[in-house]
C-alpha cells in the first residue's frame, strides 16, 4: 500500500463526513489556536480544498443530509442556530431553534421532516440553576417546535463513585445519591435516531455518570430510561433498537435495548461496535486501562463473546466495516485491518503518538481515510471493498455522520 497523502487542516479536526463514497469531504474544526470559531473546509478525495467558511462557535460535527448539503451548528445574533450548504459552499438557509436564552444545543440530527436535538440547561461547564432541565426536541423544516421533552437527572448514584470525608481521619467511601451541578451530553454519539425510537444520552458533567433516555420520535413519549451509569460507546442495533455500552468505574459492558427500552441481551464487553447487514457485532475493544488488555471481539447471542487478536495501545480512531466483514482502524501508530475470520493485518505504520483521532471513512476504491490532530490522511489501495450495509458500519452509523436509521 502507497504512503497516505497528507492534509494540513486549519486547527484540530472535530468532525468528519460524505454525501456518499465519492465525496467531496466536509471537515469542522478550529481556526487555529481560536477555539470560539468553526472551520467548514470541503475537500476532493485527492485532498484538494475546495472551499472553506468560518461560522462563530465551538465546531461540532457536520451533518449530511440524504440531498448531499451539509449542516452544522453555530452562534448567531438570535441564539443558537443551524446553517445548511450546498457542495460549493453557499448557505442554503440558516434556522434559529426555538429554545430559551439560557440554554445551549448539545447535539442534533437531520430527520426526512425536520431536525432533532438535545438541549442543556446550561453552556457547557457552567452551573445549572435550580429548576433547570436538559430537554430533547423535535423541529420542523422551518425551526419550529414540534414537540419537547424533559430529561430530568436527579438523585444519581453508582456503585462505583466515591466521595472522600474527614471524621477521625480521611477514608473513601460510596457516594450517596447526587443531583448534577453541571448537565452535558455525552461525547459519543448522544443522540441517535432509529424508526420510532429515540436515545438521547446525558450526563453529570462532574462524574460522567449518564443515564439514556428512550422517546418515541413522534409523540416525544419517554418510552424507559436506563440505569445511571458511566457513558461509553453507543450505537444503532436495528429498527427501535440500540447498542448501550458502559465503561469505567469498574464497568465494563455492553447492552442491547428493544423498542420497549428493556434490555434484550448483555455482554461482559466494551467496544467500539459495527453491526453489520447480518445483524452480527464486532470491534475492538475499549478500555481505559494501560498496558492494554483489549481484544478485538465479536458479540454473538445470548451474551456470547468471540476472542479476536489482542491490542497494543489506547487510542483508536472509531472503525469502518466493509462488505467482506473486515474492520479497519487506527491504533497505536498502525493502520490494523482485521478480516471477517479475526486475522488482523498491518497495513501500514508510523511513529505518531497523537491521541486526538476522527473516525474512519471507507470510500472509492478502497479509499481510507481519518484525521490525526489538525491533519488529515488519505489512504489509497488498501483492498478493501465498499462500506458494509448495515444498521452501524462505522461510526454515527453512515458516512453522511447523521446517525439516524429509517425503518
């Protein structure tokens, strides 16, 4: 396999996406050291920028809807906003979300009719006033409010977090019941979409203890809402139903959620999930404990666990899955592909101790591609076949990186 070719982005990359496995690419990250404004830059798939636009406000990921234009979120004289483009970079339109001053967008996704998101009760790392609530909300093509939902965390509590006090001396002990001072959503994939379900995860800000919520995407019903717990890795198992993962505090688990929101089957395992079109789960696992003791695993029924080759390092950019079941990824300075009967290959290696990583991309002709930091690389001849068509062949559940499924 040829040498990646390599693309200097304006700042550190924060999101990546496609209309479809031709391109053009479209990247959100800062400006530089300004970590206020959002870089938009539309790139071919030679890595020739084609345009770039500047929008106020943190980057977050873009979104691609099934039209081929790319949304993302912003700042704006009314509040928070949403812009749509077309592929040569002219805006389309933008929308003010109704949504009180006080609150911040969390998240959002682009529905057939409209958009969905989850709102804080307040701007990332600031207090929450009493009285004070995150919400999920459903929009309509023009902004408007279609329907809005409390998710209310209060009196959470894990067995796994502590809080230290000084009687006779200082000892550790269990945390009693606590309500959260700062309210985020979670980092991985917080709100997803599938047929007539919802899951929309929040958490403590402090702890990181987050608890799913499960809505019906018409009516905004809370349908059931999972254990609080610490937030991992999330993704869309198939019609109404949705892979949940916890890991830390001593978790280490994967849960499957049926549109009743119950749990239909559990696995002693966390990882970075594909589902492929056979409904079968695999990835490589991800745990926070050095030196690594991950593996890359397949989930099977009934809470069933198949043993893959094991991992060197931590950080991983979140796998692609092709048609002939082989997953590849980035990790611990190596681009690893592991085939459908769990061999794993090196396709290619680097010194590079980067840790802040994009999700991987699988497009034309085998084309790989990711970013590292503020740089992104291109990868040709690889092999690999199309994208495979399942409920998640990589991360946000598609290429467009809107992780909605219809039914």
């Amino acid at each position: 396999m040829s040498y990646p070719q390599k693309v200097s982005m304006p700042g550190q990359v924060w999101g990546l996406a496609t209309p479809d496995a031709s391109g053009p690419l479209f990247l959100t990250s800062y400006n530089g050291r300004n970590l206020s404004t959002t870089v938009l830059s539309a790139l071919d798939l030679t890595g020739t920028v084609l345009w770039r636009r500047e929008f106020d406000g943190h980057p977050s990921p873009p979104r691609v809807s099934d039209g081929g234009t790319v949304w993302i979120a912003h700042s704006g004289s009314g509040g928070q906003m949403v812009s749509e483009l077309d592929a040569a970079g002219s805006v389309l339109r933008s929308i003010t979300l109704e949504h009180a001053s006080h609150e911040h967008l969390g998240a959002f996704v682009l529905l057939p009719d409209g958009i969905c998101a989850a709102w804080l009760p307040a701007a990332r790392r600031r207090g929450v006033e009493a009285g004070r609530t995150a919400r999920v909300a459903r929009y309509d093509e023009d902004g408007t409010c279609r329907w809005s939902t409390p998710a209310v965390l209060d009196r959470l509590a894990h067995p796994g977090v502590v809080e230290t006090s000084a009687d006779n001396d200082w000892q550790v002990r269990p945390m009693k019941p606590w309500t959260p001072r700062t309210i985020e959503v979670s980092h991985r994939e917080p709100l997803l979409v599938s047929g007539n379900r919802i899951a929309a995860t929040f958490a403590d800000g402090g702890s990181g203890i987050a608890v799913t919520f499960f809505l019906d995407t018409v009516t905004g019903q809370v349908i059931a809402t999972t254990r609080p717990g610490p937030s991992a890795r999330k993704a869309i198992a198939g019609p109404g139903e949705f892979l949940i993962g916890s890991q830390g505090y001593g978790a280490f688990s994967t849960a499957r959620y049926g549109p009743s929101g119950i749990v239909t089957d559990e696995w002693p395992s966390h990882a970075m999930m594909l589902v492929d079109r056979h409904g079968y789960i695999r990835g490589p696992e991800s745990e926070n404990v050095l030196p690594s003791r991950s593996r890359f695993r397949g989930l099977g029924p009934g809470g069933t666990l198949r043993d893959g080759p094991a991992l060197s390092g931590y950080y991983t950019a979140y796998p692609a899955l092709d048609r002939d079941g082989t997953a590849i990824f980035w990790r611990d300075g190596r681009l690893l592909a592991v085939d459908a009967d769990f061999e794993m290959h090196e396709l290619f290696a680097m010194a590079d101790e980067r840790a802040v990583m994009s999700r991987i991309l699988l497009l034309d002709q085998g084309q790989v591609v990711f970013a590292l930091q503020n740089e992104l690389f291109i990868f040709g001849d690889t092999g690999l076949g199309p994208l495979d068509t399942g409920s998640w062949p990589c991360a946000d559940g598609n290429l467009r990186g809107n992780p909605v499924m219809y039914q």
